[in-house]
C-alpha cells in the first residue's frame, strides 16, 4: 500500500489518513486484506434489537458535545443503542488512535507522539455529572508513545471524576501499559472500584489476534499485581468466543485467571468489525454461552457475564445482581 496521506473525507477501512489533530492513523486499525475469505452465515440468534429513544440522542449529544471517544462509537459495538438509551456509555480516553494494531480491533491505529487533552479530566467528570452515572467504565485506548502509557493522565481523570461525582463508581478497563506495574499502582491510586483488563483469548490464539506487544500472561500479571496491591477492587476481564478456541483451551484459560484471583469474567461472540480483521470461525450458541457460565461459576468467579451480545463493559453496573446482569430473566 501506497503511504499517501488520504483526505478523511475520502477514507475507507483500512486507508490511511490523518485526523483532525494531524494524526497520522489507520481507519478502522487493519490495513485493506487481499485474501479475505468467505463470510459465515449469520444465524437466526444473531439479531439486535435496535434502540432510540430521546435519552439516546441526549447521551450522544453529551459526548460530542464535551469532545469525548466512546469505545461504543469507534469499536462499533452492537450493544450502543441498548446502553445509550438506557443513559450509559463507555468513555474511551487520550483519544480515539491506538498505538496497537489488533487483528479483532476496529479502533484506528498510529502513534498520536504523546498528544494528550488536558481538558479531558474536567470534560469527563462533567459529562458523568450531566448523564447522572451512578457508574461509569472508563477505558482508553493503547498509548505505548507515553512513558507511562498513560497511566498518570488516566488517574487524572478517575480523581476528576470522583471530585465531581464522589457517589459515582467507576470502574477502569485499561491497557496492559506493557505490563509496567508501577503504573498499574498509580491506576489503582485513583479510587477506583472495579480493575478490568481483558484477555480477549485463550493462550494460543494470543497471536496473531491480539498485538505483538500484548501477551497473555502479561494480562494475568497485570491483574494478579492490581489485586494484591489492592485486595478491595473487584478484578476483571472478558474473552470473545468464536475466533477457533477449543471448549478445554476455555476451560484452561478459566483456571488460569482464577488463579490469578480474577472476580469476574465476561463472555461473548467475537463479531468481525470489517473483512480486514481476524475472521470468525464459528458462532456460538446461546445454550453454549450459558452451559460456558456455569463452568466459570462452578470455578469461583463471583459472576461469569455470557452471551452473543455480551462485550466486557454491558451491563457493567449490574454485576454484582449474580443474574447474569438480568440476561437470565429475558
């Protein structure tokens, strides 16, 4: 592919461009992929309800309006209608480019070279404060251009928050910040309740979905060091079902983050952003799902989230209900 520069007017995934703060990116994280192969046949369980309502055009009118990314928005997650309806959105930090480039992953990819918005913690906070967040899961992009992949400024925005909104929870789903735990201590410093990296996927399907620089038992040992330094902050990840796992390789990953003391676990059908990613290898059924929750509960997870639609941050608030965030019940 040609390195020219593409007006963002004109850009499809997979081109390059350069965004409004003259960040050089690629649209939607994968450049274009000239094998792509045959898409599977969606199956008959695999349809979303969508949602709109007044209470989602003042949420999406509030992100805009304080210059906030929303994981919900830039990772095309089909769940945007139901939470945003509902007055809830996932907040996406220092931006909307990601130094990474996973292969499941629709988030732009570049190097932003250490660009940061000061205003953020203040937009932030204000935002929970107009959107009435009794919780709110703030996440962020990879930022492997700062020394500290942005730990600091992560931690700025959660005390912001708490300032603002000192009734609100919060829970950070972060990046693994290369696995510095230092940074991982001035995360957990910020007053956060809920402590969330994902896995994303079992041991031996790490590469080629997950980036280079991702690993992992680099996960496991970020998570394992936040709840020693913090034994109070309820720990969690999340896998995508789908990408070619076999049922003992769930099994084993399941043993493995609870013996690295990991609360809580989410499960859900890895669904391809665009035909540059990683493809799906199968859909899981919703009584696969549900026979995969019991096996985490019977492993001592305090709550195994599983479905199609489930991603790490649905439904987050309701975890601790033990009902599979009302998903049992409709």
């Amino acid at each position: 592919m040609s390195d020219k520069i593409i007006p963002a007017v004109q850009i499809q995934s997979g081109d390059k461009f350069t965004n409004p703060r003259g960040i050089r990116a690629i649209k939607d994280g994968i450049k274009s992929a000239a094998n792509k192969g045959e898409a599977l046949k969606k199956p008959d369980w695999l349809r979303m309800r969508i949602q709109s309502s007044p209470k989602f055009e003042a949420v999406r009118g509030i992100v805009h309006e304080h210059r906030l990314a929303t994981v919900c928005e830039e990772a095309k997650c089909p769940n945007m209608s139901e939470c945003w309806s509902a007055g809830t959105a996932t907040i996406m930090l220092m931006g909307d480019v990601c130094t990474r480039a996973c292969q499941f992953c629709s988030v732009n990819t570049g190097n932003p070279r250490g660009w940061l918005d000061a205003d953020e913690p203040a937009n932030t906070a204000n935002a929970v404060a107009l959107m009435g967040l009794k919780y709110v899961v703030l996440t962020s992009v990879n930022r492997d251009d700062i020394p500290d992949g942005g730990a600091g400024h992560y931690a700025a925005v959660v005390k912001a928050v708490k300032v603002r909104n000192p009734d609100t929870a919060v829970e950070a789903l972060t990046p693994d910040f290369l696995g510095d735990l230092k940074a991982v201590e001035v995360l957990l410093d910020s007053g956060i309740e809920v402590f969330a990296q994902n896995v994303e996927t079992v041991e031996r399907l790490t590469h080629p979905v997950r980036d280079p620089r991702a690993g992992y038992q680099q996960t496991l040992d970020v998570l394992a060091h936040g709840k020693r330094y913090r034994p109070d902050v309820i720990t969690k990840t999340s896998l995508m079902l789908g990408l070619g796992e076999g049922e003992d390789e769930l099994q084993q990953c399941m043993d493995d983050l609870r013996s690295h003391n990991i609360d809580v676990l989410t499960l859900g059908q890895y669904l391809q952003p665009t035909r540059n990613h990683h493809p799906i290898a199968r859909y899981v059924t919703p009584e696969e799902f549900e026979r995969y929750r019991e096996w985490g509960l019977e492993r001592g997870f305090m709550e195994v989230v599983s479905g199609t639609f489930v991603r790490s941050s649905y439904r987050a608030e309701r975890v601790l209900e033990k009902n599979n965030v009302g998903l049992a019940t409709e």
